[in-house]
C-alpha cells in the first residue's frame, strides 16, 4: 500500500495538465471541481499511503521510491524520489487535506472571475510542488518544490495584476524569498562539498565529516533559506503584502502550507542542526523575536486580513523558537494544528469578506454575527484555538512547545507567554470588531457607500468551514502531555529520535506550564473583550509605531531602497549615458567622418580609376627596378 | 630570315602604350574598349615573343587563355554598353558616374 505514494504528486499534476490545456473550455465551476477532485485523489492516495505506513513496524516506517536518475555526473548522482518517513507522510497528510477543502471553498470564492480556470491551474501546481517540497529524498529536488512554490505563491499574489499594487506585491514576496533562496543554495553546495551527496540519507550518515564550523555555517545559510520562505525576521515583510491575492490562497499558500516549508526544511535537515548549537541558538531568538514583533504589529492592524497575516508570522515564529529548541515534534505539531485553525480563520475573513463585498477593514465591519451565523459559528472555534483555550488545539500544540521552551530557556518562555498573551489579545479584538458592536457597515464611508445587508456564503464554502472547525477544536487530542496518549510523539519518535522532548520534564512541571498558557489566555482574551466589546475606535490602543509595522519598510527603503535607486539613476544618466552610449556613439562619428573624407576618391569617372592603375603599376615597375639595378 | 625578338617586344610595349593612353584620353566608351583590347594583344605578343625566345610552349599556352577571357570580356562589355545606350542619349563614359562615392 505504501507504493501508492507516487500517486501523491501524480494527481495534481495530471490535474495541472487538463486544466492548463482544456480549462478554458470547461469553464466556471466545472473547472473548479476537477482541481478539486484531483486533490481529493492525492488526499485519498496519502491516506492509503498512510495505512501502509502505519502497518509497518515503528523501526521500519521509511521507505524511498526511486524513479530515475535526474542529474547522473561523476560524483552528483541526483535521483529523482520520493522519501516517505513519518514526518514526510504526516505533511502530506495535512497539505492534501487541507488543500483539498480550500479547493472546495474556492469553487464558490472564485464563482464569477474572469480567469475561473487559471487560478484552479496555480493551486494544483501549487500542491504539487508542495508534494515534491516534502516527499524529496534530496535536497536538490526539494529546493524544485521549493522554488515551485514559490514561484506558483507568485502568481498567485498577483493573481489579481490589473491592479499595481498587487502586482508589485507579488514582486515584493517573490525577490524576499530570492534572498532566503541564495542561502539554501549556498548551505546545499557546502553541505555536497563535505558530506559528497545530496541525498538526506548520506548526508545523514556521513555528518561526523561536517565540521562544527562548517555545520554552523550550512546550518545558518538553511536558517536563512527558511526566513525567507516563513517569513521571519528579518524577510518577513512580504507576507503581510502577500494579502492582495485571493483570500483562498492566503489560507491555503500563506498561512496553511507553503510558509511552513521553512520550518519543515529545518526539521527535515534535523541531525545537522544539532551538530550546532550556537546555530541552535540563534534560531530560537530569531523564532522568538519574530514571534513577539508580528504579536505586537498584529494587534494595531486595521485590515482583517493583515491582522491575520502577522498573526501567521508570529505563529511560524512560535514554530521556528521550538526548532531552535530541539523540539522537532512540537513545532510539527503547531504546524498542523495551525494549518487547521488559520486555514479556517483565513477562509471565515474570506466569507466575511465575500459577503460584504470587499470589505476587509475592521472599522467597517462589525455585527455580523446575525446575518453570517455559520461564518460566526465556525470563527469562534478557530478564534478560541488560537487564543489557547483549553481544550482547542491551540492550547496542546502551543502548550508544547512553551514547555520545550521552558526546559531550554525560561527566558524565552516568558517572551513566548507575552507573545500567547497578546495572541488571545489581537485574536479577541479581531473577532469583537468583526461580528459585535455596531454594525458600521450601514454608514456611508467617506469613499465608499453604506453596503447593502450582507450575505452567508453558499454551501460550498460552508463545508470547509465546518470540517476545519473541527478539526481546529480536536486536532490536539492528537498529542496530549500524557504517557501513553502522545499519540504524535511516538508516531514521530523514529525521525526525530533524540531530540528534547517534554516527556523530559516533570509531569508536575508540565501541569502548572499548562494552567499559566491556559490563564494567560484566558487574560489576553479578557483585556480585549473589555477594550473592544463596543467600541471600535480607540486609538490609544493602535499606537502609530504599530500601525506602520514598526517602521521596518521604511527602513528598509531608506537603508536599501534609496541608496539602490540613486545607483540606478547614475548607472542610468552617467555610466549608460556618458561611458557606454559615449563608446558606441564614437565609434559611429569616427567612421562617419573617416569616410567623408575617403568618399572623394570615388568619382565615378572610369578614367580616373584607369589613371590610379596606371600610376600603381608604374610605381611598382620602379620599385622591381630599382631593386635590380641597386642589386 | 628571322627578325630579332626585341622588335616584338617593343612593338608589343608601343601597343600597350597606344593603348593605356587611348584608355585614358578618349571619353567613347567603345574607343576606350578597343583600346583595351589593344593592351590585351599587346601582352599576348609579349608572351608569344618570350615563347619563341626562350623555347617554352607555356607563354603561348597562356595567349589562349588570354584569347578566351577576352572573348567572354568582351561579350559582357559590349552587352553592358549597349543596354547604357539603349537607355541613354550620350555616349561618353563620363556621364557614366552614377556610382561615385
């Protein structure tokens, strides 16, 4: 059963095909529901996959499907395969499933664009990338996914072109991650350079040949790849831009799957990063800083989607900080619980956003818990998740990884407590401003008119709803801090084996870590409720600094922008103007003037030609002459 | 009675004076082709000449070459001359210098 792991990426592809080449013709919502069933035969091809697995013995529950060799040169043998381990199978599980049920939503999000088809073609290659990322049993052919992902999370942003700022909002997300890309590439050749292969296996085996330098370099260089694609300081700036593409996609590509890919290449490469702990050391603080700066960004943010989107950051920073702690399961565990939650809290703002018509500004909403019930009814889950109420997934998966933080530095932990408690803060007064209070979506805006009563989204977009919101409300059931019930723990254990662990941790310990999360959250979400319960303008609250994302684009124009742009403009005006155009323009004037002159001697007239033969002859007669007569 | 090989020599560098000199002086296209055709036999003597002087069969192997090239020369020349008459009045080749530079 587990050789139907080919099956995996082999769907949407082939759904990729017929909707690249037939999507047009087949239109709105035929096309919608190919891409969709095309996923759902990835998923049900990774749930086979998975039973094979799991009727395996735990030792042996890893097996590589080789297909050909991709790049056959000397020393590079580069095998075109899939690796499907507990933790590749466990991403594929997820990425399907919820993929699978954001392609459903789609098809009612969607119904009515212009290009229908061409945003079903994106996300399958989108997913299929995706599967390439994670199944890869190279790190060569996961940098392919990685790229794809990227460059589908590209078109995806600027799905919507006509627009210049989404264009350029995908341009922003697409050269961040070029940044991040370079240190891959740079970690990949260093890491080929020692250990001889790429392929995680021999790495693997042969780690005892990178040095500690060495491995705190390749490890820092991979870090940097993650930044990039997980959007953490410091490249964590196009995600929030990446919101200008469709709502569906910020669920599925920017919230749920692809930003995670960061935190799956580190636990992936998991044996190197603990060849380094000084590495270590800086991917905590890295994780725990992003974690607490996008908490403190998201709380002032007008734009439910931008809210949304730092919450994400601080999320992957979360997920990041347990990495750097050792805690490969905890911060795979976060991953997949987040992915349910925000994948369902995005996909409640796109059903808001749906039914007021582009209303995405706080200020103009509120109220709606009347007129969208399922939408409501389905966000409270997602909203109590990620606050951390117990039992809600947020409360395990975010647990779990505090308390590994807790055993490697309590000061860490507290930064991550502050961070949980202004997680319940922004999430609580996101959800206040959304669907309490008045509704302010009945008075004229200065730009735009009062909008008419808003609508429930239809069936469609309901369903995944529902599903993600039980999902989001059990999923941490999945790994209780309990012998015998870390179901996920043991599951993980042969990949990770080794690692911190919190079964470590006095069971006493763990039990009072829970109650503080579980009363931090309870706080943070009581301060909201009592600042944003009715009111929704209280600028004390949304101080500037904030607002402007703690001045970090502005930094960054100032510090890189503008230095770039007076380069450009004097590459423009002196280097092309003067150097090059100068080469080139003299060039052409010294040929012009030389032939001026030289035209004169064509006069057209036979005899002057006769005359210069004649002449030339007599000179060279007098020359051969006088060479024999001086003889 | 044979006459000296000088003679024909110089007779041959008379012609081929005659010739570049009609070449340059002249403005009738067909004059000037004649004298071209003059400097041509001129030097044929000259090769017949040193043939006979020196016993080598070679110059005189080369006359015919000359003779051939001349012919086909000549019909090319005198086909160009003709069509420039057709369509012009004048027959100096000086109104002929369309291609100055």
């Amino acid at each position: 059963m587990v050789h139907a792991a080919f099956l995996m990426p082999l769907f949407p592809l082939v759904g990729f095909a017929v909707l690249l080449t037939l999507g047009r013709r087949i239109g709105d919502p035929w096309a919608g529901w190919i891409g969709t069933a095309a996923i759902a035969g990835a998923f049900v091809a990774a749930c086979v996959t998975f039973a094979g697995l799991v009727g395996e013995p735990a030792s042996t529950r890893e097996f590589t499907q080789t297909f050909f060799t991709w790049i056959p040169v000397g020393g590079l043998q580069v095998k075109a395969a899939l690796y499907i381990d507990p933790l590749s199978m466990t991403m594929c599980l997820f990425i399907t499933g919820v993929s699978m049920l954001i392609h459903l939503y789609s098809i009612g999000y969607m119904k009515g664009d212009r290009d229908y088809s061409k945003f079903f073609v994106y996300l399958n290659l989108f997913v299929f990338s995706m599967l390439v990322l994670v199944l890869a049993n190279n790190l060569l052919v996961t940098f392919v996914g990685w790229e794809g992902v990227g460059v589908c999370s590209y078109w995806l942003i600027s799905y919507w072109f006509q627009s210049e700022s989404n264009a350029s909002a995908g341009k922003k997300a697409f050269i961040y991650n070029r940044i991040g890309d370079v240190g891959f590439l740079l970690a990949m050749f260093l890491i080929f350079s020692k250990a001889g292969s790429l392929d995680y296996s021999v790495i693997f085996a042969h780690k005892d040949l990178i040095g500690g330098g060495v491995a705190t370099a390749a490890v820092l260089l991979l870090f940097l790849g993650a930044c990039g694609k997980s959007a953490q300081i410091p490249l964590f700036n196009w995600l929030p831009d990446a919101m200008a593409g469709p709502t569906p996609v910020s669920a599925l590509i920017h919230a749920a799957t692809m930003v995670t890919a960061g935190v799956y290449l580190l636990c992936r490469v998991s044996p190197i990063l603990q060849l380094s702990p000084d590495a270590d050391w800086v991917i905590a603080i890295v994780g725990v800083s992003t974690a607490f700066v996008a908490m403190t960004i998201a709380t002032s943010q007008q734009d439910i989607k931008k809210v949304l989107a730092f919450s994400t950051v601080s999320q992957i920073g979360y997920m990041i900080l347990a990495v750097g702690c050792g805690a490969y399961t905890a911060a795979i565990f976060l991953m997949v619980c987040h992915a349910f939650y925000k994948g369902l809290l995005f996909l409640g703002a796109g059903s808001v956003i749906h039914g007021t018509e582009d209303e995405q500004d706080l200020k103009r909403l509120g109220a709606l818990r009347k007129v969208l019930p399922w939408t409501f009814g389905t966000f409270i889950f997602g909203w109590l998740a990620i606050s951390g109420i117990p039992p809600f997934s947020g409360f395990w998966s975010k647990g779990d990884v505090l308390d590994n933080v807790f055993a490697k530095s309590p000061v860490l932990w507290a930064i991550g407590l502050v961070t949980a408690l202004g997680t319940a803060y922004y999430m609580t007064r996101l959800f206040y401003l959304t669907f309490y209070g008045k509704a302010r979506w009945r008075e004229p805006a200065p730009d735009r008119p009062a909008h008419h009563t808003p609508h429930e989204s239809p069936w469609v977009m309901r369903i995944p709803l529902i599903v993600l919101a039980v999902l989001a409300s059990v999923a941490g059931f999945i790994d209780l801090p309990v012998g015998g019930l870390d179901f996920f723990n043991t599951w993980l254990d042969p990949v990770f084996a080794g690692s911190l662990y919190n079964d470590h941790e006095h069971s006493l310990t763990v039990w009072a870590l829970s109650v503080t999360d579980a009363a931090v959250a309870v706080l943070g979400l009581f301060i909201a409720w009592r600042i944003w319960r009715v009111r929704a303008d209280r600028p004390e609250f949304e101080p500037r600094f904030l607002q402007r994302v703690w001045y970090w684009d502005d930094a960054y124009d100032a510090i890189f922008g503008r230095p770039g742009e007076a380069l450009a403009r004097f590459s423009a005006t002196v280097i092309e103007g003067r150097i090059i155009d100068g080469a080139v323009n003299g060039v052409g004037s010294l040929v012009r003037v030389t032939s001026t002159k030289a035209r004169r001697f064509q006069t057209g007239y036979v005899r002057n030609y006769a005359l210069a033969i004649a002449l030339g002859l007599a000179l060279i007669i007098a020359f051969m002459v006088s060479r024999v007569w001086w003889s | 009675m044979s006459i000296n090989g000088d003679w024909y020599l110089i007779l041959a560098a008379a012609l081929f004076a005659i010739g570049a000199v009609g070449l340059l002086v002249r403005r009738n296209v067909l004059v000037m082709f004649m004298c071209i055709e003059l400097m041509l036999n001129a030097a044929n003597l000259t090769f017949v000449t040193f043939s006979r002087m020196l016993g080598d069969i070679g110059g005189q192997a080369v006359v015919f070459f000359v003779l051939v090239v001349a012919a086909a020369e000549v019909v090319i020349g005198l086909g160009i001359v003709v069509t420039i008459f057709r369509r012009r009045v004048s027959t100096t080749a000086d109104d002929l210098h369309v291609l100055k530079g």
